[in-house]
C-alpha cells in the first residue's frame, strides 16, 4: 500500500494508505483498497470519499463510523470507481477524527490514472520537421 498525500499541514492523527488492484480501464469498475491507520487515541474515525470529473465512486463513498479504533491498526474499507475517460484523475479522502479534546478534518488525495493518462501536448505531431527526400537541386 501507498500513502495517500494530505493536503495541508494538519494532523488529524490517522495516516491513510490506498492500493489499486488493478490498472484502470475506461469504463471498467477497479477496487481501490483503502487503509485508515490511527496514530493516537481516537473516540472516533470516518471517512468520506469523491472523485474527480471523469471519474465515478459505484461503492464506498463511505465508511462506517468507528468508534474508538486501536490504534496502530488498519480499518480496511473498498472504494469501487469506473473511469469515464483516458486521464490523470483523483479520489478525495476526507477523514474525520475526534478524539477527547479535539475534533479534526484531514483531506487527502489518491491519484488515479485511467487508460493511457494524458499525452504531452504535441506529441502526435513530433515528426520531422525537414523533409526525408529534399528536392535536388534545392
């Protein structure tokens, strides 16, 4: 499993760590196994997930609420998406974490690459730019 990246520098005490099983595939649903990790003492943990355009969430837009997690132990959970379209896209991780003195919100991202992702722009057009036969005489 990966680490997803947070974004900012806030703590909510959970680390999350994704994993494709598959190679993503226009119009084809592929898993992506999600593991919250608690790092300290927590009354409770939940996740929401959404993923950007060009991608679709079929299950899992959601965790169940946890209700004081172990910490150090992975809540295992299964995001279903289907890609709509070659591209670079993301899943968006909201995690909510309470603990006895605090309530934190901790967005992270997990990249998805559909089909061939997005080519370089101009890539299709990078032939030779001086003829292959010149003309004689020219």
């Amino acid at each position: 499993m990966v680490s997803a990246v947070g974004a900012g520098k806030s703590d909510a005490g959970v680390d999350l760590k994704f994993d494709l099983r598959g190679a993503p595939e226009v119009g084809e649903p592929v898993d992506i196994d999600v593991a919250l990790i608690p790092r300290n003492e927590l009354n409770q943990v939940y996740a929401t997930f959404q993923a950007t355009e060009g991608l679709e969430i079929t299950k899992g837009d959601k965790t169940a609420q946890i209700e004081h997690p172990q910490v150090g132990v992975a809540i295992t959970h299964t995001v279903t998406i289907i890609p709509r379209r070659d591209g670079v896209f993301y899943v968006s991780a909201v995690v909510l974490a309470d603990s006895a003195t605090e309530s934190i919100t901790r967005a992270f991202s997990i990249p998805v690459i559909a089909g061939t992702g997005i080519s370089a722009p101009g890539a299709a057009d990078a032939g030779p730019t001086h003829s292959a036969n010149p003309t004689p005489g020219h």
